[in-house]
C-alpha cells in the first residue's frame, strides 16, 4: 500500500498517448493441483482450466537494461497477486505503458484530464483480470525501477504488480 501514492501519481502524471502494441503470444503456465491424502484414495485431479492470456509488447526501444520479453515476468507477478482472490483466472490481458491517464476503464465516461506524456518505455505495464466465478474483474498496474547503473549487461529488474480495482466494471467497458 506505500506504493499506492507514487503510482497515482505516476498515473496521473503520465500522458494520453501510449506506443502502439504488437501482439505476443506468452504461454500460460499449467496449473498445479494439491498432492493428494494419504488417508483415503482421491480421484485424478480435474486440472483447473488455462487462462486465455493476451500480452503486448512494448514498440519503443528499450534501454538495453530494460530489453527482452517482459510478459512471462509481468504475467508470473500478476498472477501472484490475484491469487489471494480466490477465484481461477479466465482471462488475463497486460499492455505497456501505465493506465492511459490514469483511466482504469477506458471507453466508458468522461476522458480524465492529462498533462502530457511522462513514460519511460519498458517500465509500466497495464492490464486486466477476468475470473471465472465473479463479474469483477481486476485491474493491475505493473512497474519496475530502472537498474541503478544502467549497465548494458544490468538484468531488467522484476516487475511490481499493484491491484488498482476488483470490482465489477462500470457498464459499457470491455475487455480488450
């Protein structure tokens, strides 16, 4: 929660205009079950249904410290975080760049008000989660500091995932 303030500041900071993404792919990982009791024969586990997972890449350049594929880093830390929901992903979507001006629902209501782009392509990353199970859906921002020496054989630091809403969206958004 002490990161809150600094990412709504981020947010409210960071500009209109986000880099067109391309898409691409990121394999989802398989779900684990529990080990079965030793106390009485269990059936074969029923394995829990794979999320459908968009991820888009950043089309900017990168600082070298910040290159690679960010998605199965930014997927394993949103995953982290809905877990404690409690309900199974159904669909996971992550884009780069923070909330377009801090807009956790874009294409329902007013545009906010922005003040021009702020963004350091490769460190913030955006995106929702569908469940199955509930209509809310998760909306997660994802950060991550830019190495301190900036070296080119720095590896990019890991991402940071913060819950910004799990509510069920105004009517009228859509998921990507």
């Amino acid at each position: 929660m002490r990161h809150l303030p600094v990412l709504l500041l981020a947010v409210a900071l960071a500009g209109c205009a986000s880099p067109t993404p391309t898409l691409t792919p990121t394999p989802s990982a398989s779900p684990t079950s529990s080990s079965p009791s030793t106390t009485s024969p269990s059936p074969s586990p029923t394995p829990l249904p794979s999320a459908s997972v968009t991820c888009l890449r950043e089309t900017a350049p990168l600082p070298s410290a910040l290159a690679g594929d960010p998605c199965p880093s930014a997927l394993a830390a949103v995953r982290a975080l809905v877990v404690p929901l409690g309900f199974p992903s159904a669909r996971i979507y992550l884009a780069p760049a923070p909330f377009d001006c801090g807009d956790l629902w874009p294409g329902v209501g007013s545009p906010p008000v922005c003040f021009g782009p702020l963004i350091m392509p490769g460190r913030d990353m955006h995106g929702w989660v569908a469940f199955s199970g509930t209509a809310k859906i998760a909306a997660v921002a994802l950060d991550r500091p830019f190495p301190p020496d900036g070296s080119p054989t720095a590896s990019a630091p890991p991402w940071r995932a913060t819950m910004a809403a799990f509510v069920v969206p105004p009517a009228g958004w859509v998921m990507p």
